[in-house]
C-alpha cells in the first residue's frame, strides 16, 4: 500500500450550527490521508496514483459550501474522493475548527472520519 497526505491545508469558510458562525467565518483546517493499492510506480506517470492537487480541489470545493457539522464535511470529503478516485482503499479526514465558540479556552476543535471502502 501506499499512503498519500495533505497536512494543514488552511481555509477560511463560514461553517457551524450558530447563524453567527455562518455569518461572521472561521479558520479551518484540513487534513486528509488517502491509502491505495501499491503500484511499483516504475512509469513514474501520474495516471498510477491519486493527485494530490485533485485532492486539495475536492476539499476546496467542500470547503466553499456552509453546513453546521465538522462531521459532515469530514464525510462528505471522504464520499467525494472514494467516489472520484476508485484506487483509494481508505480515507482518513480531520477537520479542525480554530477557535470554536465554547466558554473557555480552546485552541481548536477537531473531528476525524475514517471510511473504507
């Protein structure tokens, strides 16, 4: 197998259960860890592995669409890369949520899924 990952990619989107939240945004981020079949990738062609620009552009695209849960863009990310790429075997996404409106002290809130296909 081989694992590809994007780490930190950063977003400033408009997410969260609070009107406010939606309204005012906050800074996300997104990491996301994709496994696929091993390929000796001898060819050194693209066509052998997931881009990783694809990717960024999948969740760029979630990213862009306000809904109240961590978890469902966590998910809906996962949906979309299983669907687009059919070499993934599993995926892995955290969102994290800088800042969250809680009463206290929190650097961030994160969520992960982990879906197989």
């Amino acid at each position: 197998m081989a694992i590809i990952r994007l780490q930190g990619l950063d977003f400033f989107s408009h997410h969260g259960v609070y009107e406010e939240e939606r309204k005012i945004g906050n800074r996300y981020t997104v990491d996301v860890e994709v496994v696929i079949a091993q390929n000796d990738f001898s060819t050194d062609m693209l066509n052998e592995t997931v881009n990783y620009e694809e990717i960024y552009l999948t969740v760029a695209t979630v990213m862009s669409a306000p809904v109240k849960l961590l978890e469902t863009i966590a998910s809906t990310i996962n949906q979309q890369l299983l669907h687009h790429f059919s070499s993934i075997l599993s995926i892995q996404t955290t969102v994290s949520k800088h800042n969250p409106p809680i009463k206290g002290v929190c650097d961030r809130a994160s969520v992960t899924i982990l879906l197989e296909r």
